[in-house]
C-alpha cells in the first residue's frame, strides 16, 4: 500500500498553539459563567482561531464556517450556565460546533458539495521559512488532495481522524464529543487512516 507522503504528516502534527494553564481557563470559564463577559470573550480570543479551522475543514465553505464558528460562541455564552466541568472547556466547545456543522451540511448539502474552500483561507499550522516556490506548490498541491480524501470518509470516521489527529484532541476527549468508547474512537481513527492511504495510492 502506497505510504502518504512527509508533507502530510501535519496528520500526526500536535497543536502548536502556546497554551496557558489548564487552571488559568478554568478560572475564566468560572468567571463567565458568573456573567464576566471580559472573561468569555478571552475564551473565544484563545479558541476562535482553531474551531474555525475546524469548521473550515468539516464544511469546506468559508462562509458556513464563519457563520457555524460565531453561533457555536453564541450557542456556548446561552449554555455556560449549565457547564458542569465535567469535561474540558475545549472538548465541550467542540462538541456544540461539531453538531452545528452536522445541522448545516444536512441543510445546505447543495452548496456543501459546490463550495471548496481556498487553502489560504483555512487556518494551517506556518510553514518552515524560505520554501521555494517548488516546494510551496507541492505543498498546496498536497494539502488540497488530502482535503479531497477526507470527503470520501463516512461522516464519524472524518471527524474522529479529524479530532485527533488535525485537532489535537485525545481520543479520550474525541470520545466525549462523538458519544463513543475510546476503543471504537481508535478504530475509526485507523479505518479512516486506512482508507486515506488508500485512497491517496490509487487517485
């Protein structure tokens, strides 16, 4: 089987953006959750840039992203009261976009499948410096089959690949944003990788 190739290891990649304490979020949930708006608007400061690109990558239309990513925020300021803690801010956050971007693919399928978005318009970990011009278009060029072939994917299987391995996430935490076990998260995540490579030697 035709292994993918170095480029598309941003599969394996882990996220890349500086994070701060676990605790310090946590102190900025509670504070919102008590009506601090300074406090949510630095959780959508710290998470707007990854779920977009997220939504990005689930619906492949900008525009359905921008709108899915804004009311996810919205969807999270009405429910934070009800926000137990029982997961991680991230995880629940993820969850309510993933199931907006489920509602709108089911309704607005037609332009799903006619809209692709621009590779410079999702937000993609930076590139090593000085890549010549070769180089950077055998990226693009990389970059845009892979986002063909996870289309081809069943809808669970896409986002259990995407979660963990574009994401970020555990399989523990895809797990609670799916509704599964984390040994049926590993299976799909290997089916999807299984099929991806597959794909990608036969295209």
């Amino acid at each position: 089987m035709t292994a993918l190739p170095a480029s598309l290891e941003l599969l394996d990649w882990e996220v890349c953006q500086s994070a701060a304490p676990q605790d310090a979020e946590a102190l900025q949930v509670r504070a919102a959750q008590e009506g601090d708006m300074a406090a949510f608007e630095w959780l959508v400061r710290r998470h707007e840039e990854r779920l977009f690109g997220f939504c990005c990558r689930w619906l492949r239309c900008v525009e359905d992203a921008r709108e899915v990513c804004q009311d996810s925020f919205v969807r999270a300021w009405q429910a934070l009261p009800e926000f137990e803690g029982r997961a991680r801010f991230t995880t629940w956050l993820y969850q309510i976009a993933l199931n907006l971007c489920r509602d709108r693919a089911k309704t607005r399928g037609s332009r799903q499948q006619a809209s692709t978005v621009a590779l410079d318009q999702v937000p993609l970990p930076p590139e090593c410096p000085r890549q010549s011009p070769d180089t950077s278009a055998e990226w693009q060029s990389e970059l845009e089959k892979l986002h063909r072939g996870l289309a081809i994917l069943p809808e669970k299987d896409r986002a259990a690949l995407v979660l963990t391995s574009m994401e970020g996430l555990s399989h523990e935490e895809c797990a609670q944003i799916l509704g599964g076990s984390v040994r049926s998260i590993e299976g799909r995540v290997y089916r999807a990788r299984q099929v991806l490579m597959q794909w990608w030697g036969e295209d």
